[in-house]
C-alpha cells in the first residue's frame, strides 16, 4: 500500500517539506475536497541510494586535494566538522577495496587511496574533459532562458554540483570562453553574463527527443491522435506524464488534460516578460521552463531551494511548489533526504537515472569498486580507534 499525503497550498516562504495536507477551497461551509500527494517509493529510495555513494566521492576528493595525496585521520574534522567525521571513519572502515588507513606506532594514522582506486580516479580528468562543452552549452542555455540573459555568479555556484561545473569554475572554466559569457557586476551583484545569443541552442531537451521519435514532423501529428489513460498524448506540445500508482484519473480531468497536452505554448527560451502569467499558455511555458532547467543538471534533479533560487531571473510564480504538485505526473517531489528535492520524472526508471553524463559514469566505476573484496577490517578498525 502506497502512503498518501494530503497537501494544502502554504505561503511561498514557507519551506518545501511542509507541503502535506492541501486541500480545495469550498464555499457554503461544504467540507473540503482533500487533494492526495501520491508518494513514488522508486524515486524516493533514490535519496537513500545516493547517501553512500556522496561520502565515497567526497572523501576521494579531500584526499586527492591533498599535495601528498593522502590526508591525517586527526584532520579530518577539518574538512568535514566534527559529526560528519564519524561518517567517514565507517565509510574508511566498510570500503578497504577504496581506502587504505596507515599509520600508527611514531606516525600519525591517516587514509588514502588504494593502488586500485587511483589508477580508476586517473580516469575523471578524461571524464571531465568530455564534460566541457556539455557543460559550456548547458551554461550558456541557463543564461538564455533567464530574462536578462545573465545569473547571478552565486546562484551558479549554488547549482553547480548539480549541472557537474568544477569548483573553480569562476577560473578554470569562464575566461576560456569569452566569446560565449563573461563573469562581470550587473546592478550590484556579480553574475554570469551571455555574451552571444544562439539560436540553435534554443531548443528544449522536450523538442530534441520529439524530434527523435518524429513528432515534430507535420506527418507525425496531424492525424487525430486521442489521450491514453495514462495521459500521455502524441504531439507537438505534449509533456511525457508518468502518474504514480494509485492516482486513478477519472473521464472529465482525462478531458482536461488532453486540451492541456494540446494547446500551444511560446518558447522557455522566449523573454517571460512578453507574457501575461494569467494566459494559460503563459502557465504552461512555466512548466516548460521547470522542465527544461531540470533538464540541464546531471541527475535530472534539484532541491526546492535551488529551484526557488531562480524565481527573479527566469519570473517563477509565486506559488511555485504548487504549480509542481499540481502537475505530479512530470515533476516529483520528495521530502526524503537532507533536503526536499524535485525530480524530473521521464528521467528515471524506477531508481535508475535513464541517461548518464560522462561524470557520472565515471562516479559510477569509482564507486563499483565499494562491492568488490570482503577483507578483514580488524587492522584498519584498530588504527582508526587508535586515531580518535
């Protein structure tokens, strides 16, 4: 059996994890229509999925940050504070095939990378090197879909583990391509400014795989196509909708959804400014431009906060964390997890992200490595404990 939250509609300011209980508003003192938020256990078990993981990579890179590539248990603290550190020490204790803890007698206990994982982590400069012009592109599209055609530099940095920018983008990654933006203060704030508009870049990832399946194409709609039960309709402006187990539409909300799959939408990469928010079509562009944003990130997905952080550049509305549950069969959002985080549903199967990104396939391999070997770990406990 499916849990079922009931959700009401709560002020813009009001964190995403309290979105339980909405309800319709009725008059004449009738009791309210409750409105069920059907929970996909799929989707949340990906935020238990990728707790093991985190901390794997994250150590990874503390160590290879180092100058001797290796890094003392006793400043581990440092880098991670005090409660964290403990997580670590478990995952240096569970994964010897990945971590290799030394030290003891004169020496002070510390951890690096065993043979074995060093030779696979040699691979991420390759990875990251294929994710250079992805992650170019994916810059200069999050620019054009804004309505100044430029981002804050910090909201950026807020996303940037999402969309897989390393962390001295600012320096690495910016001045090597002035042609397409530039790092400069815009009324105050330092942002990421578009220094070229391209046009072939304003296609939606929605439109690309359209075109794949040959929808776009006059032929491939035009004759009378009906909605599936499944709310999924053959067009031009139809969204890929994935409802949850459990939600039942009857006939008249079928009826609505199929006019809402038809109707026309201007462009997320048209200025949202031209757009009157109460045009419906204007609304449905909302959901083009939450899509499409999604889509730009590695994993599909982004916490509500991130999300929320792009509400003045791209003209959000207010009641953005509606606008997602009302539209439950492409977005997904789950409490799971440190944060509330909201997913692109056609991304996934089941737990599985569909599509992976160079960087993630190589997160992948690095990781493959905790399954493999079951060795003893009562030395590496012991140096450990010594340490703390």
């Amino acid at each position: 059996m499916h849990r079922q939250l009931q959700i009401r509609p709560t002020p813009t300011h009001m964190p995403a994890f309290m979105w339980m209980a909405l309800r319709q508003k009725s008059g004449g003192g009738r009791r309210p229509k409750k409105k069920i938020y059907h929970r996909v256990p799929k989707l949340d078990r990906v935020m238990e999925l990728q707790k093991k993981p985190s901390l794997i990579l994250q150590l990874k890179s503390i160590i290879q940050s180092q100058k001797n590539q290796s890094i003392l248990l006793r400043d581990l603290e440092k880098h991670v504070g005090f409660v964290q550190k403990w997580n670590f020490m478990t995952i240096i204790e569970r994964y010897p095939s990945i971590f290799r803890a030394g030290g003891g007698n004169r020496e002070p206990p510390f951890v690096c990378l065993t043979e074995k994982a060093r030779k696979i982590a040699c691979g991420e400069a390759e990875a990251r090197a294929l994710m250079e012009p992805i992650l170019v592109n994916n810059l200069r599209k999050l620019l054009m879909l804004s309505v100044e055609c430029c981002v804050p530099l910090e909201t950026i940095e807020f996303i940037g583990p999402e969309l897989g920018l390393p962390d001295d983008f600012k320096t690495s990654l910016i001045p090597k391509y002035p042609h397409f933006f530039s790092a400069r203060e815009v009324n105050g704030r330092a942002c990421l400014v578009l220094e070229n508009w391209d046009s072939s870049l304003a296609v939606t990832s929605r439109e690309t795989r359209l075109a794949q399946e040959g929808i776009l194409k006059p032929a491939g709609y035009q004759k009378k196509v009906k909605i599936l039960k499944d709310g999924n309709y053959l067009g031009p402006y139809a969204f890929r909708v994935n409802f949850p187990a459990g939600f039942r539409p009857n006939v008249g909300y079928l009826e609505q959804l199929e006019k809402w799959q038809k109707m026309e939408f201007p462009s997320p990469y048209l200025n949202a400014r031209r757009f009157d928010f109460a045009d419906p079509k204007a609304r449905k562009r909302v959901v083009a431009v939450l899509h499409e944003l999604l889509s730009l990130t590695m994993e599909k997905r982004m916490t509500s906060a991130q999300l929320d952080a792009f509400h003045s550049e791209y003209l959000l509305p207010s009641k953005l964390l509606l606008c997602l549950i009302k539209h439950q069969g492409i977005f997904y959002l789950t409490n799971k997890g440190v944060r509330s985080t909201v997913f692109l549903k056609e991304a996934y199967h089941g737990s599985s992200l569909i599509e992976k990104c160079p960087l993630l396939q190589f997160n992948d391999e690095f990781v493959a490595l905790s399954g493999r070997g079951n060795t003893d770990l009562c030395d590496t406990r012991n140096s450990l404990h010594t340490a703390v």
